[in-house]
C-alpha cells in the first residue's frame, strides 16, 4: 500500500520534528516546512494526502497560506492553534479548513483526526452531486466546474449543496433561510437573494451558464 504524504508547515523546530517522527512512525511520508510561502508553493506543486498548517507563521500567515491553497486545490488541512486564539478557528473553519487542533495536543487525537479525514478524501471522490459539469461533493465541501476548484465561502457552499440535494425543486426564500441559516436567524429573506448574487458571480456568469433558476414569486430552483 502506498504510503500516504503529508506536508507538515511549522515554524517550531521542536514541534515539526516531533511530528515527523510520530507522522513516521505510523507509516506516513512527511515534508517539513515552516515558512508561509514556501509552504504555499509547495502544497501547490505537490499532491500531498493532508496538509499540517500553523497560523503563526514567517513570510505569510497560516490563515492566508489556507485562504490562497482553497483558490486551487482542495486538499485536506488540519490547523494548529494557540488555546487561545478562537478568531483563528473560526476565520480557518470558514475558509475551508478540515479541522483544527489547539497546542498544546495529544498525539493520539491528532493522528485519529489524520486517519479520518485522509480516508474520507478517499471515499469522498465517489460522492459527488453532479448537474452538467457542475460538480459538489458534501463528504470534502468541494465544487468544481468543468474540473475547476469554485471558491466559495462555508455559507455559499451550504446554499449550493441545499439546492443540489434539491435538484428540479423550487425552494421558497423562507425555507433556504430556515435550512441554510437555522430558525434562530433574525433577519430578512433578501440575504438570500445576496447570496444567489454571490453564486450566480462564481458559477453563472463565470461561465456564461444558468444554472440556478429564479421563478417568480416562488424561489430557486437547480435543474
């Protein structure tokens, strides 16, 4: 069985060579960094099996490192943090981070976290929603068009996988308010009408398609 690679990006020596070993021991192949930039072009020109990232990090950011990764590719990233840093959770969750771990971890959760989302990169290759050469999958919150990564926020993402999942049914603005937002959203329909603009942006007008319809009086609708 092929050996699974992982890029591992930290600028504490002590904590990367830690990795590697543990990472190494249970079989993984592992590539140190612990610049943002040479991390980014090396995530960019190599297809690694997860990525490793820390936001504290020289040159560029961990955050901006994930945020530049997303425009391209969609491989698995786990975040390392300080306990403390909750704005950084929250801005990499929304920007397409797997998952996060806080320093300090344990090792055994963090390597259960590798395993789980290694192998749902795997299995999520078989699971996509598929209109035209629209393309979403749920499992790894990837959607491409004619094969090409479409960048969209954890909120745009929602929107789009609800109306997949509701393929040639006209969805009323109240009903994506309460599924994609949650019943204790307050606030007015029109911000779904925002986010349809957001998507027609992405998707429709990036390539001259019509995706998502509009009946009137009614909703949206994906056919």
């Amino acid at each position: 069985m092929d050996r699974k690679s992982i890029l591992i990006v930290e600028d504490e020596a002590q904590i990367s060579r830690f990795l590697q070993l543990e990472l190494e021991h249970e079989n993984y192949a592992c590539t140190i960094c612990g610049d943002g930039r040479e991390a980014l072009n090396i995530a960019l020109a190599a297809d690694f099996d997860l990525i490793i990232l820390d936001v504290m990090l020289p040159s560029l950011n961990g955050i901006e490192v994930l945020r530049r990764l997303r425009m391209s590719k969609q491989t698995p990233v786990i975040i390392l943090t300080a306990r403390d840093q909750v704005v950084d959770k929250v801005t990499g969750l929304d920007i397409g981070a797997n998952d996060y771990m806080t320093k300090p971890f344990a090792i055994e959760e963090l390597l259960a976290r590798i395993r789980l989302h290694t192998k749902n990169a795997v299995a999520s290759s078989t699971n996509n929603m598929i209109c035209g050469d629209l393309s979403v999958n749920p499992d790894a919150r990837v959607a491409t068009y004619a094969g090409a990564p479409i960048d969209l926020t954890k909120k745009e993402f929602d929107l789009l996988l609800y109306l997949m999942q509701h393929r040639n049914v006209v969805i009323s603005r109240e009903t994506l308010l309460d599924e994609v937002w949650g019943f204790d959203f307050y606030g007015s329909t029109n911000v779904v009408d925002v986010y349809i603009r957001y998507l027609r942006a992405k998707i429709d007008n990036t390539y001259k398609v019509n995706i998502i319809e509009t009946v009137r009086g009614a909703g949206y609708v994906i056919r």
